[in-house]
C-alpha cells in the first residue's frame, strides 16, 4: 500500500454537522413509508394479498440489495472523477427518487393493485435511493477522524435521520400523502444543496494516490477480515430490527387493538432516539465503540421480551417500550457506520474505496429487509393471520414474529460483537486512548 496520509482532523463545528448530515432528514423521511407503511398500505387499501406481497417486496429488496456493490463502485468512480460528478449523480438520484415515491402511493393501477407496476416502480425507487445513500455515506466516511469524530460524524447524519422519521410518522396521519410528498421534495432540495456546502466547510483530504488504484474491486472489502466479522454482526444485528420493523403496525393495529396511537408510537421511538444520541457520545468516550453498542444491543433484548408479555389495551406499557427501545437505537444507528469508517481508514482504503465498502454495507441492510418482508409476511399468512381479522392463533404467531424472535437474533448479535471486538479489541475498535493505526 502507497503512503496515505494520517488520522484527518474534520472540523465538527455544528455549523458543518448539520450541513453534512441534513440530507439524512430526507433519506431516512423517504425510508419509513418505503419500507415500514407501504406494505400496510397495500395490504389494507388496495387488498393486495399477503402473500403477492410479500413476494413482490422479496424479489425487488434482494434486487435492490445485491445491485448495492455495483452501485458502490460506481460511487468510488464518481469520487474518483470530481466531487461535481458525484453531486450531478446524486441530483439524479434525487429527482428518480421522488417520482418513484409518487407512483408508489398514487399509483395509476390503484384497484386491483397490479404486482408487476408495484415490482418495476419499487426497483427504480430503490436504485436511487441507494445511490444517493450510497455516496452520501462515502463523504462521511472520507472525513476521518478518531473514534469520537467518526462517531459524531456518523450521529449528525443519524441525528437528522432521526428527525425525519419522526415527520414521517405523523405526517401522513396529520396532512395525508400528497402534502407528505411536497415536504419530502422541499427537504431533498435543501439536503442536496446543504450537503454541496458541506464540501467547503469539512474539505476531506484528495484521495492518495496509491498503487493500486486498479485494485478497485467489489470485492475487495471481503478480502479484510475485520471487515467479515463486523458484517456477521452487522447483520444479526440488522435482522433483529427489520422483522419488528415489517410488522409493528400489524402489532400497533391487532394486538394492541390502538390503530390510531400508531403515529405516538413511531414518533416516541424515533424522538428518544434522536435526543439521547449525545449520551451515547459520552458513552463512546469512555467505553469505545464496540462496548457501546453492545451496551444498546443488552437494552434492546430488555425491552423487546418485556413486549412480548403485552396485549389488547396495554398502550402505556408500549408506549414505554417504544421509548426505552428508541433509546437502543442510538447505538444501533451511530455506532457501527462509525466502526466501519475506522476498518477503512485502518486498511488505508480511505479516499480509495469507501463506496464499495457501503455497497456491501447497505446490502446487508436490504437483505434484512427483504428476509423479514419475504418470510415474515408468508409465514404469517401461513399461521391464519389476517390483518384486521386476526385469531387467537394469528396473534400468538404476529407475537413470536414481533418479539420473541428479534430477541434470539439480537442475542446472538450481541455475543458475537462480544467475541469479536469487546473481548479480542482491534485497532478499529479500541478504546479512544489507544493511538489510531495509520498506513
């Protein structure tokens, strides 16, 4: 490997967090009616059924997942070009983006719902919302840092996310879907032109020049085996939180029997999530990553068993779990982006390949996605539930699906992160009193 420089000090003024990390509002706005409301939607209003759906949402997740690598690369070649390349790309993106959202919640199929429109809509909408996400988080990644730095950086972009959903949640109760898409258009708009301010406030270092440039691969993140191991938790950990995730208006709707709280629910999560981010920065200071997040991964396995044990009426209790599970979130959303700008900075691929390391990293939250989607939903229609007309039996399986399985999952996650960075500490996750490794 060529020489590449040291640890890049950022400037983390607010001024310059919030320009970096604003179009983070839109993306994660965007990403809860995609992936969250869109499949009740058409469940319920346009009586798809469950099991069309669910394989209609399977085969356009795991398209959108494994085309995430290439789109990664196609990344790390914008970057490669200019930093003009990679803001034209990202407007691109932007303007798919928002007419795959109008088509998908005003299609032109409406009744009956047509599998195939929904199936070629929901690729085009999630290519370009990867692409955006995809270079949006190489930017960060580029900005180095040490292990706080990276994790502020990381909690900006995750911080204004947060914000986002927390719109997404009640806007459609409030104003409808129309008026959601207008703010969802005046929020991309100002996220793009903040971000290419952001380019003047927190200049990343230019890309080392190395010898092997041609060495840019997608498959190259595979060949570091920090990088294996925190994908296996990533994943665990991911798989843990997309099935709740599918089914917690299901939850919120039948065994809760409290349809119309679902926007306190949603917004109690996303808010305490949002507002105890500079806890969890404290927490790295002193802990690290690693023992951070494996912290969050504990309160998360507390507070999902404690769901399993509600039922009809008991919307206080979920009120709490909303928030003492929107609390783990932190750690969830902040922590391992950061951990991986550290594995890349480590390796001396920083300014060389950090889209194909986020190629890889959004697949595998897609891949969550489209697994809890694509087994959830069929399994549950297999088990007699039906939404709205749900049997004891129904409500036990949306029970085990919601809560006692995530539980398992999560537990697994948090032995492996135990195993792999806690007890055995790499350079990319160690304490922030260890010097970082520099190429």
């Amino acid at each position: 490997m060529a020489a590449h420089q040291g640890t890049h000090q950022t400037t983390h003024q607010p001024a310059a967090g919030l320009a970096y990390g604003l179009l983070g509002l839109p993306l994660a706005f965007v990403a809860l009616p995609l992936y969250v409301h869109l499949p009740n939607v058409y469940a319920s209003s346009y009586g798809m059924p469950l099991a069309t759906l669910g394989l209609v949402l399977l085969l356009a997740r795991l398209f959108d997942a494994l085309t995430d690598p290439w789109l990664g690369q196609l990344s790390d070649r914008l970057y490669a070009r200019s930093y003009r390349w990679v803001l034209a790309a990202a407007a691109g993106a932007a303007a798919l983006l928002l007419a795959g959202m109008v088509l998908l919640f005003f299609p032109p199929w409406r009744q009956p719902a047509q599998p195939g429109a929904l199936l070629a809509v929901l690729l085009l909408t999630y290519a370009a919302f990867s692409l955006l996400s995809i270079t949006h988080q190489s930017w960060g990644a580029r900005l180095g840092g040490s292990e706080p730095q990276r994790a502020r950086i990381v909690a900006w972009r995750e911080g204004a996310g947060l914000f986002g959903v927390v719109l997404a949640s009640v806007l459609p109760t409030w104003l409808g879907w129309r008026e959601w898409l207008f703010v969802f258009a005046l929020t991309l708009v100002m996220g793009w032109l903040a971000w290419r301010a952001s380019m003047t406030l927190t200049p990343a270092p230019p890309a080392p020049v190395a010898a092997d440039t041609g060495h840019r691969d997608v498959i190259s993140p595979w060949r570091h085996p920090p990088f294996r191991r925190l994908m296996a938790v990533f994943i665990l950990s991911g798989m843990a939180s997309a099935m709740p995730a599918t089914l917690v208006l299901f939850f919120i709707q039948d065994r809760l029997m409290a349809p119309t709280l679902s926007p306190l629910f949603l917004a109690t999560y996303f808010t305490v999530a949002a507002a105890c981010l500079p806890l969890w920065m404290r927490a790295v200071s002193r802990l690290g990553l690693a023992r951070t997040w494996l912290a969050g991964m504990v309160l998360s396995i507390g507070v999902f068993a404690w769901s399993a044990t509600l039922g009809p009426g008991d919307v206080v209790g979920f009120w709490w779990v909303c928030a003492l599970s929107g609390l783990a979130l932190g750690t969830d959303l902040a922590l391992p982006g950061a951990l991986l700008a550290g594995m890349i900075a480590d390796r001396g691929d920083r300014g060389l390949r950090e889209g194909a390391y986020f190629g890889w990293w959004n697949l595998a939250s897609k891949l969550n996605l489209a697994l809890a989607a694509g087994l959830a939903l069929p399994l549950l229609d297999l088990m007699g539930y039906r939404p709205g007309h749900a049997s004891a039996e129904g409500l036990r399986a949306l029970t085990v699906a919601y809560a006692v399985l995530p539980c398992a999952i999560k537990l697994l996650a948090a032995t492996a992160l135990y195993l792999f960075f806690v007890r055995t500490p790499r350079s990319s996750t160690s304490p922030p009193h260890l010097p970082q490794k520099t190429t």
